[in-house]
C-alpha cells in the first residue's frame, strides 16, 4: 500500500527531492562566483571582481526563478524541516560559522583580508575589489567598502528571490523593493558619492540611538564643519530623532523603519527570510529579549549622555568612568560584536532577527512607542482560526501570534515590525494589519495581565 500511494519515496529516499536540474545549474553558477572570492581571499586571483559579482547574481535569481516562477498563488515553505541549512544542520552550522569568521576579520583583523597598513598597497580580498572601488569613489577599497558592497549585493539578489516567492502578496513585494532602493541608494551609493566629491557623507536613513556615533565628536565636527551640507545633514539627524520617527511610528507602528527601510531588517526579511522559522518562540526567550534589548538601550543612552558632555566640557572623565572607554566598550560590544557578528552570523542557529530581537536599541525605542502610543495593530478574526500554526512558526520576532488568533485579540506588542509574513501565511485570512484608532486599554496591561505562549501552558491533572 505504501508503495502505491508514494510510488516515488523509498527507504534511501525519506522525502521528495527539492532540487532540479536547473535549480542545480544555478547553485553551481553561484558557487563559482563565489569561489572567485574565496580564491581572491586567499591571494590566488587578482582581477574579475565584476565577473564574480555577476555568476552570484545570475545564480541566486536564476535558483530562485525556477523554484517560485511556476508554482501557484500561495507561500510555500516546503521541505524546511528537511534541509540541513534551514533546520540547524551541517549546512547551516557551516555557514554560520563561516559568516561569523568572515565578520570578525573585517571588524577586527582586516589585514586578514587584504587591507593595507602603512602605506602598504591592498592585497587579497580588498584588492580584488580595488578596480569597484576606484570606479565608484576614485580610491582604493577598504574592507568597510567590501563589506557595503556585499552587504548590499545579498539585499539586492536575495529581495529578488523574496519578490519571486511572495509575488502574490503586494505588501511584501512593496516593502521588498523599499528597502533595497534604500539599502542601494542611501546605505551605499549616496555617501560612496560624496565621499568621492570630498563632502560630508552619511546613511540619511540611518538615525540615532541605532547610528550610536552620530554624537561622537568626530562625527559632530566633520558634520558641523561641511558646509551647508553638513549642516543639513546635522539637522536631518536630530529631526529624525525628536520628529519623524515619532510621528511615522504614531502613524505606522514601527513598520515604517524597521520593515520598509532599515538596512538591518532589509537583510534579515531578504537572505534571512529561510531562517525565520527558527526564532524562539518560548516565553524565556521573550523574557530574555526585553531585558537584553532595554539593557542596550539604558546603555546607549547613558553612553551618548557622556560622549555629548564631554563634547561640550572638553571632562572626558565623568565620576569613576571614562567616556572614551565607555564608547569603545559599545562599540565593541554592540556595534561590532552584537550587531554584526552575532546578529548576522546566528542567522542560521537563532533565525534572521537576532540583533532587532535582542540587541537593537532603535527596536526598543520604536517599540515602546508602538506599544503605548502607534494607531498600528494586527487585528484577528478568530472564528476563522485553524490553528494551523503557519502565523507562529514564520514569526521572526518569536510573538506566538496562533495564541492572540485563537482568540481574536488584536496583537499590539513592542517587539512586531509588522512585516505581515504572519498575515501572509495565513490559510484563512485570519491576521490584518492595520492603522486604526488608540484602544487605551489593551496598550496599557499590565505586565502581570501578560499574554503566556500556549508553548508555556501547564496542564494541571
């Protein structure tokens, strides 16, 4: 009987193969691309950047073309379970590793891939993106240009196969190409230029406290000495901070930045969108997200309190510590260390956001104002809830939405970024997302009041 109904699955065999010929072709075409680079790293290719850049890009899009273009309306998650890489098997252990060390290199040992120092020419990885780098901003890379360059490039090519399997979901396709215009022309291009044209240059998109250095002095003085243009650049900083975000955040819940525009979420919604499932769903977890998360921002902001005083005052010593110190300790340990090699490095052991979850300072500002003062909610028709699961197990914040859905409650919690993944995977149109009128009570209960994950549930016998 077995044999009739799957004629096609054996013993060797537990489950239907997810691979094709073409999709082979294009994993092939890709890793060529990508062996160029390796091969550079290691000193044994010296030109081809182009080239390499290019077998990526047709290999992801030609890899993802041929998995999405033909199959119905509809998400489809198929064989997540089953593949190394998308449940925390050899492949994904390799990769996270391998991110996590090439990271490292670049925050802290850059002359491992190629950067010279004193006056020594490129070598390596740098120097293969040397002829990019001359064409964009009329100098030699550095590694923080091939990292922007890669960064931007895996938003780019890994949006596309995000557009290609949500292409029956508008939201998704609108907020997709956001934030890869943003990541290309704000995060990348615009300040590549400017720098070129030896004029102040800076991420507008980017804001305090999640641009930490903005108050540094060096940032302040290159920005106050720029002409009209830093001082622009100034004041486009502070009304980010004390207008903008507040208002769009009232308006949009912290969607508005966190989904559609932030280069950390574009990466984590675009090449961390097969890793989403992984994202802990317990209520330790949550509880250890709030504490972590807030930490970092009581952190930042008594670390920009000093740096701004000390700017001021020329007393860099403030009661038994030191500004200068307490900056490179943040630096180090949130901006390099958590946020870069943590936050993308465990995207396939933790799920894609790790550092907007549990380290994003930003995250928490946004998220206190979308939990008391945002228009912004999911609303749910519980009547139609099948309690399949999809809406919980693709939630990259780790909110056990199937719970509020059951039940038909609105979701109105600090951490959502409102991508509508859960929305989108929903069978039964259960979840929307929505910008409607404050509903004081539900924004206001008290920690005590909490909703607990069914995860966590006690059966009393």
């Amino acid at each position: 009987m077995a044999d009739q109904t799957y004629p096609s699955m054996s013993l060797a065999e537990p489950h239907p193969p997810f691979v094709g010929p073409i999709q082979k072709i294009a994993i092939a075409i890709g890793l060529v691309g990508l062996s160029m680079l390796i091969l550079a790293w290691a000193n044994q290719l010296s030109a081809g950047v182009g080239i390499s850049l290019a077998l990526i890009v047709i290999g992801v899009s030609l890899f993802a073309w041929n998995k999405y273009s033909d199959q119905p309306a509809g998400i489809k998650n198929n064989g997540v379970w089953f593949s190394s890489l998308t449940s925390r098997g050899f492949w994904a252990w390799s990769i996270g590793i391998l991110i996590t060390f090439f990271y490292i290199c670049l925050y802290w040992y850059p002359q491992l891939v190629g950067l010279g120092t004193e006056g020594e020419e490129n070598s390596g990885l740098v120097a293969f993106f040397d002829p990019l780098s001359m064409a964009i901003k009329g100098q030699p890379a550095s590694q923080w240009f091939v990292y922007g360059v890669l960064y931007t490039l895996a938003i780019l090519i890994f949006g596309i196969k995000f557009i290609l399997k949500y292409r029956h979901n508008r939201y998704q396709i609108l907020r997709t190409i956001s934030v890869m215009f943003f990541q290309l022309c704000f995060a990348f291009a615009i300040p590549e230029l400017l720098e070129r044209l030896n004029q102040p240059a800076m991420d507008l998109k980017n804001m305090w406290p999640l641009n930490y250095y903005f108050f540094f002095d060096w940032n302040l003085d290159k920005l106050v000495h720029g002409g009209n243009l830093g001082m622009f650049m100034l004041f486009w900083g502070i009304a980010m901070i004390i207008l903008i975000s507040p208002v769009l955040t009232y308006f949009y819940g912290k969607r508005w930045y966190c989904s559609w525009v932030c280069g950390c979420g574009g990466l984590a919604e675009t090449a961390g969108d097969p890793f989403r499932q992984l994202s802990d769903k317990s209520l330790r977890a949550w509880k250890i997200e709030r504490w972590l998360v807030h930490g970092v921002l009581v952190f930042v902001v008594i670390m920009t309190a000093m740096v701004i005083y000390t700017y001021l005052t020329g007393v860099s010593q403030i009661l038994f510590l030191n500004s200068y110190s307490v900056r490179e300790w943040y630096g180090f340990l949130i901006g390099a260390a958590f946020s870069g090699v943590i936050g993308v490095g465990f995207y396939p052991l933790m799920g894609s956001r790790v550092w907007c979850r549990f380290g994003c300072p930003m995250a928490a500002i946004l998220g206190i104002q979308q939990r008391f003062f945002s228009r912004f909610r999911i609303t749910t028709n519980g009547g139609q809830c099948i309690s399949c699961g999809n809406c919980s197990t693709y939630c990259e914040m780790g909110i056990d939405v199937r719970y509020y859905a059951q039940r038909g409650q609105n979701i109105v919690r600090a951490s959502c970024v409102g991508c509508g993944i859960c929305a989108a995977v929903c069978p039964r149109g259960v979840l929307r997302l929505e910008n409607g009128a404050i509903d004081i009570h539900e924004r206001t209960t008290k920690v005590r009041n909490v909703h607990v994950p069914l995860s966590e549930v006690k059966i009393l016998k």
